[in-house]
C-alpha cells in the first residue's frame, strides 16, 4: 500500500470513529440522501454529521467509487481523459501552461491527480493546488499555503476557501523559478 494510499485509510478510519459508523453506514446514509452531486453530498455531510470540509470531501469520494479508485476512473476515463476535456475547445490554448506546471511539479515526489469539474485538484496528505483555466484566455493556479506575502503575481483570497493564493498565467513561459518555488512550498506544507 502505496503512502497516498495509507493516508487516506486512515483518514476513512478516523471518519468512522468521528461519526461512530461504519464505512457501509456512511455510503448507506449517502445514498438515502437522494443527493448526486458530489458538493450537495459534501455539504450535506458537514452539516448532518459534523465533518471538516477535507474529511466529508474524502468521504464523497470513497461513497461515490464503487473501488475506492479516483474521481476520473468514476466518470469511466483515464486522468488525462478528464484533463483533455478540460482543455477542449476555447480552452486548449492554456494546455501547455498546464502541461509546463504538471513537469515542475511532477518533479517534487508522489502525489494525486484528483479531476474536478473544469480543473484539477493536486493532493498529498491534503490539496497543495489546483490547476486549470480560469477564463479562457488564463490558467490559475491556486495554492494553499500560508505566511506568505502576496505580490501582484501572487495574489491573496478571501479566508475559508479552498485555496489562499492564486497566480494567473497566459503561456506556458511564466512556469518560471518563482512559480515553482511557490508550488514546491505548497507542496512541502501538504504532508
């Protein structure tokens, strides 16, 4: 069992002793819930049960996967299936900017692709960032990091969303030394 894997045993295993129920409850109290969209079921969680947003969000995942597998092997494609969609039609100019970030941080060690609607989630113990287009004509990078100053490129969001920062790119030539530094810091803080 790879590390990705054992954290998010044990991640399943303290939900269960959270909520006092087993894994087969949890889906089961899901799956009563009439709900199929993976952020009602989120949300839905946090308030019935009490859970963080990371643990609810972990436990969509697991309920949802008949095998425990990823959000994109749910849908019936591959990650690069998902991501080729994403990059599709008005978007597909921002591909080699998303390409040039998954080298960089490809680079730094294991970690989780996990395919969201429109972009990706970037996960070790926890969501280090995402990637994808944030209009058509710009890619965004969110980060989760902390105690960092925010520049003009580097900029600064609200408190209590899923990331802190974002940096916006164009092309994939703004994949540069700082970018990634600030990637590799994100990443160095998720587990």
């Amino acid at each position: 069992m790879g590390t990705l894997d054992q954290a998010r045993a044990t991640q399943l295993r303290n939900i269960e002793a959270k909520t006092r129920k087993s894994l087969a409850e949890l889906r089961s109290v899901i799956e009563r819930s009439g709900l199929s969209k993976h952020g009602e079921i989120r949300t839905m969680l946090m308030s019935k049960l009490g859970l963080a947003y990371g643990d609810a969000n972990s436990l969509v995942h697991f309920a949802l996967s008949s095998d425990g597998q990823s959000a994109a092997k749910e849908s019936g494609g591959s990650v690069e299936d998902v991501v080729s969609q994403i990059y599709a039609g008005k978007s597909a100019p921002l591909r080699p900017a998303h390409d040039a970030v998954m080298a960089a941080v490809n680079a730094f060690g294991p970690f989780e692709t996990v395919p969201k609607k429109g972009y990706v989630s970037l996960r070790r113990k926890k969501q280090f960032a995402t990637v994808g287009p944030g209009t058509k004509s710009r890619l965004e990078v969110g980060l989760n990091m902390k105690d960092v100053k925010a520049t003009p490129r580097l900029v600064s969001l609200p408190p209590g969303g899923m990331c802190q920062y974002k940096v916006h790119l164009t092309s994939a030539t703004e994949v540069d030394k700082e970018l990634v530094a600030w990637i590799r810091r994100a990443f160095d803080g998720s587990g």
